[in-house]
C-alpha cells in the first residue's frame, strides 16, 4: 500500500487514526503495532512475514548481546551474524536476481518488502547501539517491534535510533495542531510526488526510452538535471508524508532533507540529502577508517559513500555513484577550505550531482555509458 493511494488516504488513514486515538492509553502501543503489521501486510504477506522475521532476529539478538556483554568474543560473533543475516536479506530481496522468479505470487516484486532498505539500517543500529552499550536490549517485544516495525517510517524512513525515538513512539502526545500541521505536511509531500515528480521526471524518461534519436548535448544535461530534480521531490516528498503521518500519531520524527535543490558544495549536498542516512553510515562504518593522514580521510569517505551507492540500488552504477560522490567530498575537502560560495561552485556542484542523478537511475553500465557520452562528448 503506498501513501498516496486512494485505500490509504479515505480509508486506512482515517480508520486506523480514529482506532488509535479512541483506544485507552493503557493499550495504545499494542493497537499502534497492530496497525502497522496490518500495514505490512497490505503490501503482500510473504514481504510482511520476512520483515516480521526479521524483527524477531532483531529482539532475540538484542537480548543476547545484553546477556553476553562481559563475553566480547561471543558478543562480536553475535552481531557479525545478526549483520551478516539482515544485510545479507536486503542484497537477495533487492538485487535483480528474484525478479526472473515469475512463478505465481513468488515473483521479485511480491518478495521485496516496504522500506526494506530502511528497516534494516534500524536493525543493524539498533543491535549496533546494544553491542556499545548505548542502550539495553529491550526485553518488552511489543516496544521493540513498534520501533522497528512503526509504519510511517517504513517505506522512506527516515531513520532514527532507539535511544532517539523510542519514548515518543512508545508515548506519544495528543495535539490537535500537531495533527493539522502533520495533515499539512503530508499533503505537501504527496504534491511533491504526484504533480511535480511525476511531470518533471518525463524528460530523462523520454530521453532514455528513445536513446537513437538525434538529441543535441543541451538536451540530455537537461534531462540528467530534471532526473535529479526527480529525485528530490520523490525522496523528499516521501519523506514529507512520512513525518506528516508520524505527526498524525503524536509522534515526532527527525527531517530528512534540506529544503534547497541548489548546493554551494558536495559537503552541503552530503549534510542535506537523506541526511538520517548518511549520518548512519558516517556513524556506524565511516568511523571505523578515520585517521589524521589524508590517505585514511580518504579511505573512510569512499568506504562510507561506496556503501551509501549500494544502499540505493545493489548495482555497479550505485557503487559509482556512491564512489564518486566520496572522492569529490575528498578532493573539496583539500583545494576548497574557505567558507565563500560562488557562483562557479553552484555550478559545479549541479553539474557533478546531473551525472551522479544518472548513475543512480540507470541500471547497467552500458546505459549509462550510453548517456554519458552524449553529455560529455555531444550529440548529432
């Protein structure tokens, strides 16, 4: 089920709001986690029980590293094969291999599950968080499995730790102007997706389905730059109906994007774009490469942004994206130390972030080398 669908906006939305907020308070996390299973399962049930699955794996581990907390070799074993289950889930689900599987209701589409990608970063940091001693492992099931399984975060996150976020999910506050702010919100976003996403991105569409015709080299930078601008409203859009949503709820979740397109520098396009999850990877894999020499600087920044790519899609243009993105943070980092803005790095920047919108959309290489060579070399 996807939020702007007509059986979620005047039916599920409303139903489920009005369920929730005439339940006694005593029982609110249990109706709340039951919504968002319901959720779960409105968008086919093998996806639902694999997330379900999941979150099991979640709460067991969890429990088990509390308990072997003194033992760290047990303890490191624990997580490595807690990580390598989740992460190992979303490479299968998500890559393309499932999707030649067109037998019945076992095809790719039906098996991959709602926010895959999000739900497993909150695992993994979650058991991450436990193993630190950042926070206990939760022994209440039905408090755990809201966090993970909360359904406005689930398809576009944003993502958000235990220690954050789990005293408002787990006791939200009633406010009739939170719930019309949240209503404005999420409006907002589903106007980002439906009637400018959707229109703006009909270039890079035309542009890819009929890559043999004459096209000059303004066209296709137009189009790499309306596919970016694509991306933004959709991921955003997401985003804003997702915080909108939890608002509804009483429940307050952090902003995920900036509200500029237009960036002075690679480092201002790092911090504003899907920033939950780049302070994910920064905080859980960038950390482990840092170093004072320029060699480690660099190690950990396309370390970082490498698995940053292949979050967004498990495949060789995702990867250099990701790769890309790293070595120019890199590269900043060392020729551009001053503060001011111009209107060359505005340009430079949009330019850079025109071809990474490509290699994020495209799903080989040979296509993307297809438009490249357009942009870079000229057309007919």
């Amino acid at each position: 089920m996807q939020f702007a669908s007509f059986t979620f906006l005047f039916f599920f939305l409303p139903i489920t709001m009005g369920i929730y907020y005439l339940t006694p308070r005593r029982w609110k996390q249990e109706v709340m986690l039951g919504i968002s299973i319901l959720f779960l399962f409105c968008g086919g049930w093998m996806a639902a029980l694999t997330e379900l699955v999941l979150a099991a794996l979640t709460y067991g581990a969890g429990l088990l590293l509390e308990k072997l907390r003194t033992k760290k070799a047990l303890s490191r074993l624990t997580l490595a094969g807690t990580l390598l289950v989740q992460f190992g889930a979303l490479i299968v689900l998500r890559s393309d291999w499932l999707y030649s599987l067109k037998a019945g209701a076992f095809h790719g589409s039906a098996l991959f599950p709602l926010g895959l990608a999000f739900f497993v970063l909150q695992n993994a940091g979650y058991c991450i968080d436990v193993f630190r001693g950042k926070c206990r492992g939760e022994t209440n099931w039905r408090r755990l499995g809201l966090y993970l399984l909360f359904y406005p975060r689930l398809i576009m996150g944003p993502v958000v730790s235990y220690p954050m976020v789990h005293k408002t999910i787990c006791d939200p506050a009633f406010d009739m102007s939170r719930i019309g702010g949240g209503l404005l919100r999420f409006l907002v976003g589903m106007a980002k997706k439906l009637f400018l996403a959707d229109w703006v991105g009909m270039l890079f569409q035309t542009l890819c389905q009929t890559s043999d015709a004459p096209y000059s080299m303004l066209v296709v930078w137009l189009g790499a730059f309306s596919q970016l601008v694509t991306l933004y409203l959709e991921l955003s859009g997401y985003a804003d109906m997702a915080i909108g949503i939890g608002a509804c709820y009483g429940v307050r979740l952090p902003k995920s994007y900036g509200k500029s397109l237009f960036y002075p520098s690679i480092a201002a396009f790092a911090d504003q774009w899907n920033r939950t999850v780049v302070q994910w990877f920064s905080h859980y894999v960038g950390t482990h490469f840092r170093g004072s020499n320029r060699f480690f600087q660099l190690l950990a920044l396309m370390i970082t942004w490498g698995c940053i790519g292949l979050w967004y899609g498990v495949r060789l243009p995702s990867l250099l994206f990701g790769l890309l993105i790293g070595f120019c943070l890199w590269l900043a980092h060392l020729l551009w130390r001053d503060k001011r803005t111009s209107m060359l790095r505005y340009a430079l920047t949009l330019l850079l972030l025109s071809v990474g919108a490509v290699l994020l959309t495209l799903p080989d290489l040979p296509s993307v080398w297809n438009y490249l060579k357009i942009m870079l070399c000229g057309g007919h």
